[in-house]
C-alpha cells in the first residue's frame, strides 16, 4: 500500500518509525498503576470450588494482594483471610493493579458475599457501607423531568443498586463560570447536578479508580 507511510512517535528519549504493527504495539508505554494505594477490588464472580472453599474473582484496582491478608468485604461486612491467589490457573506471590485475579478465602461461605461487594485490606482504609453519597451527575437522556425521589438503578463498578435521589443540591452549568443553582426543582436531559443519594463508594481520594458510576431508568 503505497499511500501508508508508517507511524511515528516522538518522546523525551528517543524518537521512533517504524512500518509494522507489532513494533506500534511495542512502543506502548503501559500505563502506571496506583500500587502503593490501599488494596481494592470489587468481584465481578464468587465461585464455590470443591476442594478449594470460596474463590471470589474480580479486577485489581488498586495496591497489592497478598496470600495471608485479611480482607474485608463490603457492604456484606463479612471479614476473612486469604488463603492463596490464583491468575489464569497459575498462582501468584502478590496481584498488581490491572489484572483478573481468582483469590480463595477462609472460612467464609459463597452467599456470604456477592457480585459487586468490594474487597479491601482490612487493615488499611478497608471498604465500608455507605449511607448515602454526592456525585456529580450529567444528565444524558431521561423522557420528562428528574425530580426529589427518582429512583434509578445504579451501575457502580460490578453492583447494580436501586439507588434513591434523595436531594438534589446543586444544578452546574457546565458551559460557563455562572454560580450553581442552589436545590433545583428539577433537572432536565443535558443538565449537571450535585445529588444526595441513598444508598459503597469512596470519597475522591485516594481511590479515585472506583468512583465511574452510571444511573440507568425511564
């Protein structure tokens, strides 16, 4: 193909050229992850493995996991030990942020926790229940009007939860620098608001990784 003239990269330390798609893919800086943060991880899958007990499963967000750790999972409040770790069959001396891990527990049944519980080291800043939360929402597409009361139902990491606008505080204009509206009858399509919801979630630091959240209704 004639008109292809390959790709280049420029950086701090070295320039780069090349025609071929591996050696693109090779260049790739991969990102940098939060490791020295607290350990969290919700479970996208809780597995009963005869044999083994327990073995939740889900992606590394942030810090370390080690075989020995105690663990807390939340909002189930259910406290255990990992016993080893496990990716893609092979074990683990300690799981980074970024990857699909398998993790067997002690002592703990599979319906004492579920998909979207969040894990974390019980020890350093452990998951908690939340009683209610503030985000900052945009609304995208809604048939009428939001008001006080709405209950949609949230995507937050792996949970689904019917989650109540219990106040709406704040409505931004995004666009501008104008001063927000301060408790707004009601939000429409295209507007951002700062909500109190009812019903775990973290403040924006320092585990900023899983706070994405999406609220889905009619």
């Amino acid at each position: 193909m004639p008109w292809f003239k390959g790709w280049k990269i420029t950086r701090k330390e070295r320039n780069m050229a090349d025609t071929i798609l591996m050696e693109a893919l090779d260049s790739i800086i991969p990102p940098s992850r939060p490791v020295k943060t607290p350990f969290h991880l919700p479970l996208q899958e809780v597995y009963k493995i005869s044999g083994i007990s327990t073995v939740p499963e889900g992606l590394m967000e942030t810090g370390t996991l080690k075989a020995g750790m105690v663990m807390t999972f939340a909002p189930s409040n259910v406290t255990t030990k990992v016993k080893s770790v496990e990716m893609h069959h092979e074990a683990l001396a300690e799981a980074l942020p970024g990857v699909n891990v398998g993790f067997s527990v002690k002592n703990m049944s599979v319906k004492d926790i579920c998909q979207g519980n969040v894990s974390g080291d019980s020890k350093n800043d452990p998951p908690m229940k939340a009683g209610s939360f503030t985000p900052q929402l945009i609304i995208l597409n809604h048939s009428g009007k939001i008001t006080a009361g709405y209950s949609p139902v949230l995507d937050c990491h792996m949970a689904h939860i019917s989650c109540k606008f219990a106040e709406l505080q704040k409505k931004i204009d995004l666009r501008s620098s104008k001063k927000p509206e301060d408790n707004p009858a009601a939000l429409k399509p295209g507007d951002a608001a700062i909500i109190q919801m009812i019903p775990c979630v973290w403040k924006a630091s320092p585990s900023t990784h899983l706070l994405a959240a999406s609220p889905c209704g009619s």
